[in-house]
C-alpha cells in the first residue's frame, strides 16, 4: 500500500516565509537600484536623465511586485 504524497505539499507558514523572503528581496534590490542608480550619481552632480528615469521606474516596478507579493500572504 502507498501512502499519500506528502513531499509536495509544503505548510501555510512555509509558504508565507518565501512570500516574505523574496518580498524582501525585491526591496533590497529596489533599494539598491535607487541609491546607485539616482542618489549617488546626485551626490556627485552626474546625473544622467536616461539612468535616473530607468532606475525610478525599476524602483517602481520592483515596489509593485513586493506589493503583490505581500498581499498573498495567508493569515
């Protein structure tokens, strides 16, 4: 007799802690994407209007998944 498969299925909290983990990720990214990309060329006075606009909108674009992310955590 076979048992039931319990290797795929992982928990309701495991599954939160990865959500979390790579919500995490995303705003580390988004983060450091800013501060290279737009704060530190500022700070210098080379900003360039095509880097600040790409990493304003990878900023954006990284916030909005971390976001959505967030949002499937399960109670």
């Amino acid at each position: 007799m076979v048992g039931p498969d319990t290797t795929s299925r992982i928990g309701k909290a495991a599954r939160n802690e990865g959500r979390k983990a790579f919500a995490t990720t995303c705003n580390a990214l988004a983060v450091a994407i800013f501060i290279a990309a737009i704060v530190q060329p500022l700070m210098t006075g080379q900003v360039g209007l095509l880097r600040a606009i790409s990493a304003l909108v990878t900023f954006i674009v990284l916030q909005g998944v971390l976001h959505y992310i967030l949002m499937q955590v399960e109670d």
